[in-house]
C-alpha cells in the first residue's frame, strides 16, 4: 500500500508541475475531488475498498487509482466517519 500512495504523490507532483495540489474532498453519495483547477466526481461503484495506515485513510479505485485523506486534515467530520460512510456506500464484491 505505502507504494500506491508514493505512486500517487510522484503523479500529483508530476500533474501539478511539482507542487502538491490542493483538493477540498467531499464525502456523501459520492466522492467529489475539487481544486481550484479542476473537479472530480467519483461514484461508491467505483470504490474497490480503502485501507488504514497511521496517518491516512486510502481509498482505492477502479483502474489502480487511489485517493489518501489524511486522517488530521478533516474540515467537518472525522476520520472515523469518513470510515462509517465508507463502510456503508462501498459495494461489496
């Protein structure tokens, strides 16, 4: 897992002419990504599952794309409702 979110940063970086974009995710009956270049709505169908580390919730997608939320970085919300929501949306296969 620790290599998906490395590969996830090397392509932020590489999208974003080396500096960390920005994005304000939003959690209810869907995944919406938004920056101020660009939004990104993703469907719970599309969710493979999502694993924990120390510091990061990742959510793994169809098609080897990830999404790490850092567990501290919460607006409205916690970590550990962003779990309950995830638990409860992401279809089981």
């Amino acid at each position: 897992m620790r290599k998906n979110i490395k590969a996830e940063k090397e392509r932020a970086l590489l999208l974003n002419k080396e500096e960390y974009p920005i994005f304000n995710i939003t959690i209810n009956d869907k995944i919406t990504m938004k920056s101020d270049k660009t939004e990104r709505s993703v469907p719970f169908e599309s969710v493979k599952g999502f694993d924990e580390t120390d510091n990061f919730i990742v959510v793994f997608l169809q098609g080897k794309m990830t999404i790490p939320l850092k567990k501290d970085s919460f607006i409205k919300g916690s970590a550990d409702e962003c779990i309950e929501i995830l638990n409860s949306n992401i279809i089981k296969k």
